[in-house]
C-alpha cells in the first residue's frame, strides 16, 4: 500500500503540491486529474523520488520511504514508467528483459532472500522473460533491437522492465502522449492488463476522460496543489468542483442552452 501524508513541496513561494493525503490500494487504479499547472507531475517526482519534499512522507507498505532515492524506491517497488534510463539501446528486446529479470534477482541475493541459488538457474530467467514478454504481447519483438523499435514498442518495453523489476506500483504521467493513433490503444491495453493482478497499484495521469471513465476505479483532483475531491468515478466527474473548475459548466447554468458544452478533456483541449 501506498500512501502520501500532507505532501508538500514549495518552489520559492508557490506551493506546488500542498498537503496531500491519500492511500493508495493494491487491486486499483486511480486516476489524477487536474488543470495543468495542478501540480500532477510534482506529486509523482515526490512519490517517486525525483524531487525532494519540503514536507510530509512517503509511505510504502507502512514504512516512511521518505529519505530514499529514486533508485532506492524503485527497488522497494515504485515503478515510474517511462522515466526508465536502463533501457540498452544496441541490445534486444530479451536480453534487456532477461538484464532487469537478473538483476532483481541478484539484488534480493544481496538482500539475503537466498533465491540465488535458484534463479542463477539460466533456464529459470529465460522463461520468466518469457512470461513477461508474453505479459506485453512483444515476443514476436523480442529479437528485435531497441534502438529500431517505434516509439510505442519503446514504451511497452519499459512497463515490461517494470514488471521484471517486481514493481508494485505503476506510475503512468499521461502515457499516450506523443503516439500515434495506432500506439496509444496497445499502451492503454497494456495497462489495462495489468488492472487484472490484485497485487499491483496503478496510478494514472490523464487528461483524456474517455481513458479515465474507463479505467480508473476511483478519481482523485488536484488544484492549485491541493487535493479538492476524491471519489467514484462517476461522482467526481459530476461534482460541482470539477464541472465548474475543469469543464466550464456552471451549475446554475446546466439546463440552460447558454451553458458551454462539457469538454471530453479536463486540460481545455491540450492533449
Ligand atoms: N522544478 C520546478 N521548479 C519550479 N517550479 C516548478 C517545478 N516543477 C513544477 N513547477 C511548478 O509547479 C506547478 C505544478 O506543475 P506540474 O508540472 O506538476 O503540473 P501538472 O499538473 O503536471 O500540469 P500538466 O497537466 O500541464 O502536466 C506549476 O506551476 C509548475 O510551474
Ligand atoms: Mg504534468
């Protein structure tokens, strides 16, 4: 379980994110919205370790993961995709796999887990870089190197290096940004798939409702930095707070003719 505890983070005098508290469930997905400029991204470099708060914690299963670095997080668990710096490029799609799959391993060794033994066992990482490679549906890719795959086979690789690192959360900031029409549905399914295991916490930045009315199990808001509504899907979306402030709609205006048509998007149009 993930949880923030009054985030905050000041850039001089702008509070960016400002005192956010929410637990995060395993077996969910939660989207965050907001305006740009609310303080969405902030609140994952916090989480994730990029940037450093100027107060509050960061909770992993109970323990303050606060004072640790990105890559300390992201071996207790925190996955940022697409922020992923170990994707080699003049390798294949299995050996960078096979690579993240061994070095999980070697790393729980370190920690004395004693699955050393076990998984120095070649025969045993090939065939979990099967599953996960299977898990993306890129086994037909697998021989291919990085360097030449499109842009979208680049990002399914990274969640694919995710989840050979034994990531619990999964952090998505706007993760069809930039793609082709083609790309953005195989992205989205992928997360889509991974919705299906209990074990994993999914996080999801997206301006899209279409995407959010679809995949998330719950909604949270932020604005100005501050958490301003949290819920089900379908409330959060007709709350007063996000029809006013994000889709221009004002209530007292809602059956009139006068009233602007709700936008599909909650950043103006931006996509
Ligand atoms: N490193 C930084 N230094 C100073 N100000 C920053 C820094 N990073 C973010 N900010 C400011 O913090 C605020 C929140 O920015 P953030 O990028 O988190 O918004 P966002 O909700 O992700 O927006 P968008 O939807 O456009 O991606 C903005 O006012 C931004 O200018
Ligand atoms: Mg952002």
């Amino acid at each position: 379980m993930l949880q923030t505890k009054d985030l905050t983070i000041r850039f001089g005098g702008h509070v960016a994110v400002n005192a956010v508290s929410c637990v995060f469930a395993p077996g969910t997905l939660t989207a965050i919205v907001g305006p740009n400029g609310a303080g969405k991204t902030t609140y994952f470099n916090l989480i994730s370790g990029q940037l450093k708060a100027s107060g509050g914690s960061v909770m992993l299963d109970g323990h303050d993961i606060s004072s640790l670095g990105v890559s300390a997080r992201t071996r207790a668990g925190l996955g940022r995709a697409f922020q992923l710096t170990n994707l080699f490029p003049n390798l294949s799609v299995f050996e960078n796999v096979r690579l993240a799959v061994q070095a999980t391993r070697r790393g729980k060794h370190r920690r004395g887990l004693n699955l050393w033994s076990i998984w120095s066992d070649h025969g045993a990482l090939v065939q979990r870089t099967d599953e996960i490679l299977a898990t993306v549906a890129m086994q037909d890719k697998q021989d291919a190197v990085v360097a030449s795959l499109p842009h979208g086979d680049q990002r399914k690789l990274e969640v694919a290096l995710l989840i050979a690192l034994e990531s619990r959360v999964f952090m998505f900031d706007e993760p069809t940004a930039g793609m082709s029409v083609d790309e953005a549905p195989v992205i989205l399914n992928l997360i889509r798939s991974l919705k299906n295991d209990p074990t994993k916490t999914i996080l999801l930045v997206e301006h899209k409702m279409d995407v959010v009315r679809e995949l998330a199990d719950r909604i949270i808001v932020l604005h100005n930095g501050a958490l301003v509504a949290d819920g089900d899907p379908a409330e959060v979306i007709a709350s007063p707070v996000v029809q006013q402030a994000y889709l221009g709609v004002n209530p007292e205006d809602a059956d009139s003719d006068a009233a602007p048509a709700a936008a599909p998007v909650l950043n103006g149009g931006r996509t």
